[in-house]
C-alpha cells in the first residue's frame, strides 16, 4: 500500500550470523536505501541483529487462510517422509 | 464442495485461543473495532512524544538526557510498530494521520496535561509507562496476530521506561526539601490522569463488551486499574511521599485498595478535546506533517529517478 508516506517494506532480521533471518515487522519507506536505514533504527535498537533484508510488501506472495486445508493436505498423509517410519534393527546403533 | 461457515471458523479460533492473522475472515466489527484501539494506541505514542521531548534540552545531566533521548524514540518507533499492525487491517497511514489531524481519532488523555517541571518528565516515566506496561502486558495475548506481536515487541522495550521514571523520582524525592515537593507535586497532578488512563469504569465502558468477548482485552478497565493502584502504593510509600488520595486504604476482603474514582467529568472534557494541552499537541502534530511535506516530495521523486535509472540501464 502507498501513501504519502512511501511504499510499505517488510523487515527481515538475522540474530547472529549462521542463523536464518526472521520476518519482524515492516514500514515504510521511499526507497531502498531509506528501507534498509529505517530498518536499521526501528527494529535493532538494542543488538538485536547483524543483518537485515528489506523487501517491498507487494513483492510477498502469500498463501490464503482460506486454502489452508486442501493447500498442505498432501503433505498430511505422508508418515514414511519422517524417519520413525521405519524399523531398524535393534543390533544396530547410531542410524 | 462444502460451505465455509465463516463466523463459526473465526469463534472456534477465538475459543482455541489461536490468533486471528490479517487474511482472515473477521467480523467487521472486530476489525473496526481493532483499527479503532490499534490506531490510537499508534496516536498516543506518537503525542506521547511531545511531553517528554518538551525537556531533552533542559534535561538536568548529560546521562539523564541521552536517558531521555532513547526513550523518547523508542516512543516514536512503538508508534511505528502500531501503524504498520493497523495498516494491516486495510486502512492507510494517510487515512490515519488524517484522522489524528483532524481531531476524528482520539488519543491517551494523559498527553494532554502539561510536564511543568522535570518531576513531570519523572512522574511519567514512573506512573504513565507503568500503567501503560499494564495494558501492553495484557495486549500481548490479545486476538489479533500483527497487534499481538507489535505488543510483545514494545513490552521488551519498555520496562527501561519506567525503571528510569522512578530512578529519576527516587532522586528527587531523597535529595533536598525543595526537590523532594516537587517530586510530591507531580504524583499529585498526575495520580488521577494515570487511573483515567484505564478507561471509564466498566459499567459505562461502551467499547470493552465485545473488546474482552473477542479476546481483544483480556481485562477489563477497572481490573487494570485496580491492579496498578495494588502495585503503586507500596512505590509511593518506598520514596517517603504522601500517597495522593486521602481515600488509599488497604482492604483485606477484596485483597486490594480501595481508593477515590477519577473525575469522569474531566476526564470527558479532555478526551473531547479541553484539557490544558489538547490543542497545542494537535498543532505540533499537523505542523509537524504539513512541514514535513517538503521531504516526502523530495523522497517521492529521488526515488522514482532511481527507479528511471535503473529501467534506463
């Protein structure tokens, strides 16, 4: 959405490095520059990151909470993609 | 194919205490209903800043001042924080800011008393940022997702605010006779405003039925109040001050205070814009915006010439 006060961005911070970044929170800005800054001001006051990703909100691609059931219902019936699936014999350690 | 029974999925989720997320299906009232808090709640930080910033220039030690400064920002980016959850609801900060400027949306009555002396700006931090953590403790378990998580932000932010409040008044009210008064005259002033700040009592609240029904509030505003009376006194008593109500008296019954309710009257009158400082908050706020102007225009078009650049190369 854009007003006068430029186009929304959303946040995405990195706590420590090797870690994955988070979704935080978003804002505003007129461009990219200005994106990352704010970024920088609104959402690591205290050290909360070493890295930041800003990305324009119209540029997200959601999912709908409306498809929820038939979206992952593929994934719901799939037990042998999960390791407890499967016997191994008690002879043999460490699998 | 199955019909969706939209209303049951939204209470069933209510009922499991499962948050609302800003793609779902809401009842228009709850959504009215959250632009209205969230967006007030966005105002009152925003307003809140002029108070407190009334004294960075004046402030008595460099500490106390880079103190000062800190808060007052983490101010401005709760604001932040507040618009973008209630942008998500599908109102824009235009329409918002509009609504402030022109007196359509209200904000805290607290911000529109006046910080006379630095026990003012001490006062706040204490009593204000401690009945708003309150509020915002209980908020961060309301209903709505983007509210929720802006809430669990600002909580981690604020309890510096109100440790520094009180640092400041247990200053003044240990040093000499004359700071000690004025440390004694700010509780007085802003005692009364601090409970007004909960809300209407709850029989005549209009907004807090539906508020606690949705999960919005958990709380209702004189069990708020009634906590951060129990909380305070044993503060005020630590500093050695006069508690400010004559009518403060331990009650084992109902394992609380018992203390005066607030003038509703004035409390009516500066929500509807008469307290002390109603319209000079309102025209720093639409100066602020109109001086402003300039930049935004500025920013619009830097960035839509890095945008030809970019197509350009």
């Amino acid at each position: 959405m854009s007003d006068s006060q430029g186009p929304m961005w959303e946040v995405f911070v990195q706590k420590k490095s090797g870690q994955p970044f988070v979704h935080c929170g978003n804002l505003h800005a007129f461009d990219k520059e200005m994106a990352l800054q704010n970024a920088r001001d609104l959402y690591t006051r205290r050290m909360e990151g070493v890295a930041i990703w800003v990305v324009k909100s119209e540029h997200i691609v959601a999912s709908s909470p409306d498809d929820q059931g038939s979206f992952f219902e593929p994934a719901n019936d799939k037990i042998f993609r999960h390791p407890t699936f499967y016997q191994v014999p008690d002879a043999i350690k460490h699998m | 194919m199955s019909t969706y029974n939209f209303e049951e999925i939204f209470e069933s989720k209510l009922a499991k205490n499962e948050m609302i997320e800003p793609k779902d299906w809401m009842p228009e009232n709850y959504r009215k209903h959250l632009i209205r808090q969230i967006s007030q709640h966005a105002h009152s930080e925003i307003v809140g800043m002029l108070p407190e910033g009334n004294w960075i220039t004046r402030a008595p030690s460099l500490r106390s001042k880079i103190v000062l400064l800190a808060k007052v920002q983490d101010e401005g980016g709760h604001g932040l924080y507040l618009y973008t959850a209630a942008e998500s609801l599908g109102i824009s900060r235009d329409e918002m800011l509009d609504a402030l400027h022109t007196s359509k949306a209200k904000y805290s009555s607290i911000f529109n008393y006046p910080t006379l002396t630095w026990a003012d700006v001490a006062a706040i931090g204490w009593l204000v940022d401690g009945a708003a953590i309150m509020n915002q403790v209980m908020l961060q378990r309301t209903s709505y997702g983007p509210y929720s998580r802006a809430m669990i932000r600002i909580c981690k932010e604020e309890s510096f605010h109100q440790r520094q409040g009180y640092e400041a008044m247990t200053r003044l009210a240990f040093g000499t006779p004359k700071q000690k008064e004025m440390a004694q005259d700010a509780l007085n002033r802003f005692w009364f405003p601090t409970l007004m700040m909960f809300g209407p009592p709850d029989k005549e609240s209009p907004n807090s039925d539906n508020a606690v029904k949705w999960r919005i509030k958990r709380e209702t505003n004189d069990e708020l109040r009634q906590r951060f009376v129990n909380q305070t006194v044993s503060q005020i008593e630590y500093l050695g001050l006069q508690l400010p109500d004559a009518k403060i008296k331990w009650n084992e019954a109902k394992n609380g205070y018992d203390f005066s309710e607030p003038n509703w009257v004035e409390f009516k009158n500066v929500i509807n814009g008469n307290g002390p400082c109603n319209k000079e908050r309102l025209n720093a706020r639409v100066s602020a915006h109109k001086n402003g102007e300039w930049v935004r225009a500025a920013a619009t078009a830097y960035a839509k010439k890095l945008e030809n650049e970019t197509i350009a190369a």
